[in-house]
C-alpha cells in the first residue's frame, strides 16, 4: 500500500473538466481568481469563451453559476474549499439549493494536508456546511482515477453537488476502468472483525491500517465511501450487523461530516460501537501535510486503535455469536 503511485486530484479534476467540455458545450467553468490553483485553467486555455474568471468574489461566482446553470448550462464554479464552502455558503443556500439548480461546485485544497498555508486555509467543515443543505449532493474522491469518473457522472447528473479534492497527490487505489456511482460505497477490503469506512485520503490510511492490524490477527473490512451525501446506508447496515464494530476516518471534523453520517444510520437501524478518525474540536496548524497528518491523528497507527477500541466496545450478538 505504501509503494503506490501518488497523483493529483486536481490535475485529474482539470483534466476531466477539459475533456467533458469538448462534448458539451453547455458545460461553463468560473473560478474565484485561483484557476492555476484549481486546475480549471485547463479548461480555460481550450474553451475561453466559455470560462469566466470571477475575482476574489466566491459570492459572485457562485450567484452567478445559479444564473448560468437557470439558463440551460451546466457550471462547474471552483475555489479553495474554504472559501467555496464558507464564504459563499449563503449564496449556495439561497441561489443553488434552494431552487435546486445544475451547479457542480468543485472545491479543490480541502482538508489539513493544505499543510504549510496554515489554518486559515484548512477547510475541516466544510463537508458538515455542504451536507446540511437540502437537495446537496456531497462527494469526497480517494484518488485521482476516482476523481475523473466522479466529473464525469455528476456531469451527467442533474442538481446541486459539491465535491471535495485535495492539494497534495494522494496514492492510487482504483484501476483506470472503474465506474463511479452516486451514493454508492465500494467495499476495498472484507473482513469481519470490524470495519473502517473512510473517504478521501484516509482510504489509503485505511487500508494501511487493515493491514497492520491483519498481523494481529484481527480482520478489518475497508469500505471507500466516497458519497457523504446520499450516504449507502444499506452498506453501512451491512457493515455494521455483519462486524458489530465501524471505524469512520476522514480528513475533517468528526463533527457532521462522514462520521456523523455514519453514526446517524447506525444509530437508527444497527446500534454497534463507532469510534471517529479526524480532527477533534480544533483548527490545524502550519507544517508538512505528512507530519500533521500524525500530529493530529489522522494516520494509519490512529486508525488501526480505533479500531481495537472499537472491537472492545462490541457487546451485540456478532462479539456472542463469536464466543460461541
């Protein structure tokens, strides 16, 4: 796991938007002055008549995506996620969800391995802003193949989605004919001792985690749960009735984003001890996105004692029908 190749997410998402533009011309791309950033420059060189470059003006941009996407087209409106997320989280109410449009927010530098740009910089909330709107789908890839086929469905797809990519290349989990569906998680992994369901670059640190805890002799089921919003419940069901433990991992707040989701289902439908992987109740800090992915515990050691925790907590019938 550790030896595999890394690639940028938004150089996929670029690319992808560049592609999907030569076969819909109402496909328009707008940007908040970062398209260098962003990677919807790709898009921009091929089809300027068709990009708008909207300034330091999230609240603009994606007001005016509303109008675009009213018209007939299909905007693609990218920024930091930050900013994407908070400062025009109004606008996305008001204009797009409300009304429901075709607007695909892609929001690129999400998460703490921003690294050196520091706390001001790291969005940690905004997949709980994104997921609390009615009719927003909310997406997080794992990697740069699931990226390019997660543009390529919501294309296709209409109404409101916000997905969330990172800055730093993340390994590559996923062959190059994989297919990607909306709200649909993909078991990486079986196991029956516990199971960690993650999204983003935690698929990988789960999946190391697995691993490592495969040496002792515990069985880890690993789930890729790409889709936040609509969340595969009838895989998380599965997950917890047939393991009777789930670890969630996520480069977020455990507050409202994958954990939360997580915790809502199985509360409701299958109660089995869930302990969160991500930041606990704190802003980052400044460093190298590997060093601060240890320091705040988002890493594979975190992950695989979530997951003893989690096997310890277990008192349902999957722990008895064990020690039967």
């Amino acid at each position: 796991m550790k030896n595999r190749e890394k690639k940028s997410l938004r150089d996929a998402y670029g690319a992808t938007l560049a592609e999907l533009g030569a076969q819909n011309r109402n496909i328009v791309a707008l940007d908040a002055d970062l398209s260098g950033s962003t990677r919807t420059s790709v898009f921009a060189a091929k089809f300027p008549d068709r990009f708008f470059n909207m300034g330091v003006a999230e609240q603009d941009m994606i007001s005016t995506a509303a109008g675009l996407a009213a018209a007939g087209k299909i905007p693609f409106a990218s920024s930091f996620a930050i900013f994407a997320s908070g400062r025009a989280w109004e606008q996305v109410r008001q204009s797009v969800c409300l009304s429901n449009l075709n607007v695909k927010i892609v929001a690129t530098h999400g998460g703490i391995t921003v690294g050196e740009d520091g706390p001001s910089h790291q969005a940690l909330e905004d997949l709980t802003l994104m997921r609390v709107l009615p009719n927003m789908t909310v997406i997080v890839p794992c990697d740069a193949v699931e990226t390019a086929a997660v543009m390529r469905r919501i294309a296709d797809t209409y109404g409101p989605v916000y997905v969330r990519v990172a800055r730093e290349k993340f390994p590559v989990i996923f062959d190059a004919d994989y297919k990607f569906n909306i709200g649909k998680g993909v078991i990486l992994r079986h196991g029956s001792d516990v199971a960690i369901i993650a999204c983003g670059y935690l698929v990988s640190k789960a999946l190391e985690a697995a691993e490592e805890l495969a040496e002792e002799g515990i069985s880890a089921a690993v789930v890729n749960m790409p889709t936040i919003k609509p969340l595969d419940e009838d895989l998380v069901i599965q997950m917890a009735s047939t393991t009777g433990a789930i670890v969630t991992a996520e480069e977020h707040s455990i507050t409202g984003g994958l954990g939360s989701a997580v915790m809502e289902v199985v509360c409701e439908n299958e109660p089995v001890p869930v302990i969160r992987v991500g930041m606990k109740g704190r802003f980052g800090s400044s460093g190298k996105p590997e060093e601060l992915m240890d320091y705040y515990g988002m890493n594979a050691p975190a992950v695989a004692e979530a997951a003893r925790r989690a096997m310890a907590l277990k008192t349902g019938p999957v722990q008895q029908n064990k020690k039967d």
